[in-house]
C-alpha cells in the first residue's frame, strides 16, 4: 500500500491510494477521512470479490483518491473492516 499526495493547479491537495490485490475481483473504497493535530487519515477498505464468480489469478493494482480539506503536515492512511455489498454514494474512486 502506498499513498502519495498532489497539489493540483487549482491549489487542492489531492491523496492518492494505491494498493496490490489478488484478482481483479476486489474492490478499493475510500470510506472517510479523519482530521486531527494537522494530519489526515485516510481510512480504505478492500471488499472481497462476490461469490459464484470467477476472476483470474493475477496481482491487480487498484488506486482511489480523494481531494483533502486544507493542508494538512502529514497523511496516513488506516484500512477498516469489509462493509458488506456494494459501495455507498459518499466513495471516490
């Protein structure tokens, strides 16, 4: 897992999230950000593939982002537990 941040053109700070999955049947989702002390934590999860279908065996790179609010001096980024089904409107992918 990697994150890497950007500044746009437009002065957003821009956190990119990378990581390596099994097959291309997994999913990364953004669920929040949390603000504290200057830092940001940006908390991901990776949702497995759904039952009955069939993926091939070959490592994946996903990668999601989400533009953070001010400047903060350090991003992180914590994984959380699966939500089951599918993704909710409040993800950027």
């Amino acid at each position: 897992m990697a994150i890497m941040t950007t500044t746009e053109a437009d002065g957003r700070i821009k956190a990119t999230l990378k990581v390596s999955l099994p097959n291309p049947g997994y999913e990364l989702h953004i669920r929040e950000v949390i603000y504290a002390d200057g830092k940001a934590v940006v908390r991901y999860a990776v949702e497995s593939p759904r039952p009955g279908l069939l993926y091939p065996h070959v490592i994946t790179e996903a990668e999601a982002f989400v533009y953070l609010t001010g400047v903060p001096a350090e991003v992180t980024a914590e994984q959380i537990g699966r939500t089951p089904g599918r993704a909710d409107a409040k993800l950027l992918e």
